[in-house]
C-alpha cells in the first residue's frame, strides 16, 4: 500500500520471490517522495561520518530516538544508495564526484541531490522504472485501500475502491502499508493531497498499536503568498546560507539558538511562528527568506524548481526577500513496528512515514526520511519473506451500495475542511490544554458526519479518507494531551519544559484511545 520510496524499495525487493501487487491513491508519480526536494541525507561509508550521522539523528531526536533504529538506518543507509545509484537515480556530481550538501542540525555536508531541488522526483522515476520493469510487481493505480481483512487474527488481505467506485478484495500472504503521512490533517501543510493518514487509520481499525502520534514535524519555511499554495521551500535553502528575517529585517534566529538558520527543524519552526504570528492565533506578520547577500552561487541552477516556482509571483531568489510561515510536513509517529516493520497485528508490516521505529523520536533529522524508506522498506521486505505466512480464503466482499452524490462530498468537504483548520489552531506548533481540548471537537463532527453517510450505504474515496483523517487527527490530540511536556516538535506552553522522569518514552496509542508511555 503506497508507492513512495519505501513502497516501491520493498516491492522491488518482494519480486524475485513472488507475485506483488503495488497499490498506490493516484499515479505512481504522486506520492510524498516525489515532493522531497531537499535531498537524501547518507554517511560516507570510507570515513568517520557514520559515527556522525548516529550521533546528529539522536541530537535532533530530543532524548527520544531508538538507538538501535538510528544504527540500522545509518549503517545501512550507504549500500541502499549505493544500490539506488546502481540502478540509475542521477544524483548531482561536480567533476565526477557527488555533490553534497548540509542541513540543519548536520554536523557535515552529507546531503545527496538530484536535479537541483528535485531529489524524491528522481529516487521516485528510478525505483519506478525498476518495479514497472520486473514482471513479478502490478500496479493499481487511482486504487484506495479501504479495508484490511483480518481473519484469525492475523491480516490476509485488502478491500479496494477504484477510481470508478467499483469495489473487490485481494487475498494477500502479508500486507505492508507504506502509504506515507497525514499531513493534509492540517490545514497548512506542505503535502500533496493524497497524505490523508490512510495506512495509519487502516492499521488502527485492524488493532495495530500506533506510536509518538503527537510529534507532527513543522517545516519553518513554505512559502506563504496569498492564493498560492504552502509550496516547500527546502531547507537546502538555509544550508546554502539563506537568512531568516522578521517584518523590520531582523535577523532573529540568534535569539533563539546558537545555531542560528540551521538549528533543529522544531525551533527554527517555533522561531517563525513566534516573530510571524505570535502565540499562533492572531493575524501573521512576514518572515522572509533572505538569499540576496550570496555571492558566487547561480540560485536558479541550484534551485532550479524552487525558482520556476516563484516566477509567476515575480519572485527571484538572488533579489527579493520570500515570504514564509510553517506548515505541517512530517509525522514522526505512525504504526508501531520492530526494526523489520512487523507491527502488533500478524501478516502487517509498516514501514517509510507511515510507521514508527523511533528512529526519528521527537524531531527529524532533516533529510533522514528518504533514507528510512530505503532501508527499513527493504528490511520490512525481508522480515516478510522469513516469516513466510501462506494465503488464506477470506470472505467473499460485500457489494458497495450507491456512491456519494456531488452534494453529499460538498457537504462532506465542510466537515473536513473545519478539521484541518480546527487542528491548525488548537493542534499546532504550540499547544496546551485548553486548546488541545477544544481541538477534540472537529474530528469528532467529522467521524459523526462520516458514519452517517456510510449508515445511508454511500461510499467514496473521499468518504475513506475522511474517516481516515478524523481518526488520525484525534489519535493526534489525544497523544498530545496525554504528554504533559514539551519535547522536540511537540510544545506546550503550559508544560515548556522537558521531563525526562516521566517522559523519556514513546507513547503507545491503542485501540480505547488510551495512551501509555513505554521504553523499546
């Protein structure tokens, strides 16, 4: 489920021992991988550098990370690109050497690119043209998956939905769901439509445990223009120099952390949203990305999508200031596995954004998910293959009774809609008690309107993932409530500070909507 980087690392990987049927909401193409502009952050494997890369991944992570995860995917991470490059991703070179690049909270330039500010189009196009060439991978395209089918207690296969609204059931030896985040939870975020949380919603209906839901990664820089959308504006920005500036050309960073433009992802967040909309509930002021004091770098050709993007505003890299605010972009949390995707529910492996090894703990290591969904999509592959579960008969499906009409999504698209803004306010970048309670309210009315179209026998896709973000969002703010401290990207303001006594653990959210706290 998904055809992202770790999707398609895993299907690649399945092939030479089966048959695998790759299911992905759209087009192969449209995934979050395709997004990722910045880059693909991998240790030089000759030097020191995968000591490093350990020790920065646990920095960002705020005192939460699971080291065991962090050595797999640092270890690993230099043979699954060396991999990938074998099998033809372009990543930029200078002089027949690989180009890299720095970002925030890396100790050295270890960042790989593609095309400029297009590296997860290229890791995408290549893995694509790989699983598209194996005879043992199919692709269901414009296909959801809208049901796990659990029998025995174990998952043997998967309902879909095409995009003719005609319904059928697979029968599946496992299932790995590798459908990547939910950011469309929020109403600013910086991924594409497609990122409803359904793999998440999906592994919690079938009563796999999720994990550390409460850290959503804000990126502190998309691009905020009225009526355009919360383009990203890579991070890579900042690691070529880039300035952060208030509305009176304040640089503002150094009041903030020492590490100015290129602190950890959560405070330069923070930092934004305090200088450009205070406590988050007012009107925004400007904050602006300053590149015009560069000298000796052609920004067009590094950035070249980034800049083709801000022509039609009458932006220019080298001579105007680029407005910004945050957005949601990353969840660190997700479906709870062991170190090779198994989660707590027989024949489901998870693995790249959907799932949660705690190799991210509390704050991502910028650059670090790309590399996850290559090597755990791998590892996940491989568990699945040794532990060789057979296929079982399931059920034959129920016919699906009448799609929804135009006027029920219109109506539904309310509800979804007061959703994402209802989490934006109260479910943000800083929280507190109050409005994490007030933030259970949308959700609520959005799963309320949900079961009442599907009581009516209606069915879409969109009807899918708004059940899907309405119990993603509330497994969100009930996580946030339950940690009564502010660690990496989770901030509360009425808890500021980090309690380690009580909460240097991941929280486990299960099916009662009870939240616990435990060591891997």
């Amino acid at each position: 489920m998904g055809a992202g980087v770790a999707g398609l690392r895993a299907a690649l990987e399945l092939a030479a021992q089966g048959e695998v049927l790759v299911v992905t909401k759209e087009s192969v193409s449209e995934s979050n991988t395709h997004y990722a502009q910045g880059g693909i952050a991998v240790a030089e494997p000759e030097r020191e550098d995968i000591a490093l890369h350990l020790e920065d991944t646990i920095n960002a992570g705020d005192g939460l990370v699971h080291r065991p995860a962090a050595e797999v995917l640092v270890s690993e991470g230099p043979e699954r690109v060396a991999e990938l490059i074998e099998w033809g991703a372009q990543f930029d070179q200078e002089n027949g050497h690989l180009l890299r690049t720095r970002e925030a909270a890396h100790s050295l330039p270890r960042i790989l690119h593609a095309n400029g500010d297009a590296t997860g189009a290229e890791i995408s196009r290549s893995l694509a043209a790989m699983a598209r060439a194996h005879r043992g991978v199919r692709f269901a395209e414009w296909t959801s998956v809208t049901g796990l089918v659990v029998c025995g207690g174990r998952v043997a296969g998967v309902d879909l939905l095409d995009g003719d609204n005609n319904a059928r059931r697979v029968c599946a030896r496992s299932v790995l769901i590798a459908a990547g985040g939910a950011g469309q939870v929020y109403s600013d975020t910086t991924n594409p439509a497609v990122a409803t949380g359904d793999g998440i919603a999906l592994a919690a209906e079938s009563g796999a445990e999720l994990a550390d839901l409460e850290f959503y990664q804000f990126h502190p820089t998309a691009f905020y223009f009225p009526g355009a959308p919360r383009f990203l504006l890579s991070e890579a920005l900042r690691g070529e120099g880039a300035y952060l500036r208030n509305e009176r050309g304040e640089r503002f960073m150094e009041r903030y952390h020492p590490g100015l433009e290129l602190a950890p992802r959560d405070v330069v967040a923070r930092a934004v949203a305090r200088e450009g909309m205070g406590e988050g509930h007012g009107e925004s002021r400007p904050v602006y990305l300053d590149m015009r004091h560069l000298q000796g770098v052609d920004l067009h050709k590094r950035f070249p999508g980034i800049s083709a993007f801000l022509a039609p505003y009458g932006l220019d890299l080298h001579r105007d200031l680029i407005p910004v605010r945050p957005a949601a972009h990353y969840l660190m949390g997700g479906i709870k596995t062991d170190l090779d995707g198994r989660t707590t529910v027989r024949g489901l492996y998870a693995a790249g954004e959907a799932a949660c090894t705690g190799v991210h703990g509390a704050n991502r290591l910028a650059s670090n998910s790309l590399l996850e969904g290559l090597v755990f999509g791998a590892r996940a592959a491989r568990a699945l293959l040794a532990d060789g579960l057979s296929a079982e008969p399931v059920p034959a499906v129920v016919t699906l009774s009448q799609p929804m009409t135009r006027e029920d999504e219109s109506f539904l698209e309310i509800f979804i809609t007061a959703l994402q803004r209802g989490m934006w306010r109260h479910a943000g970048l800083l929280r507190q008690e109050s409005t994490l309670l007030e933030g259970l309210a949308a959700p609520a009315e959005c799963e309320a309107a949900v079961a009442r179209f599907r009581q009516e026998g209606k069915h879409s896709r969109r009807l899918f993932e708004a059940g899907a973000l309405s119990r993603v969002a509330k497994s969100i703010v009930v996580s946030a409530r339950a940690r009564t401290e502010s660690r990496g990207a989770h901030f509360r303001t009425d808890f500021p500070n980090r309690d380690d006594a009580r909460f240097a653990r991941h929280s486990i959210y299960g099916r009662a909507d009870e939240v616990i706290f435990e060591r891997w």
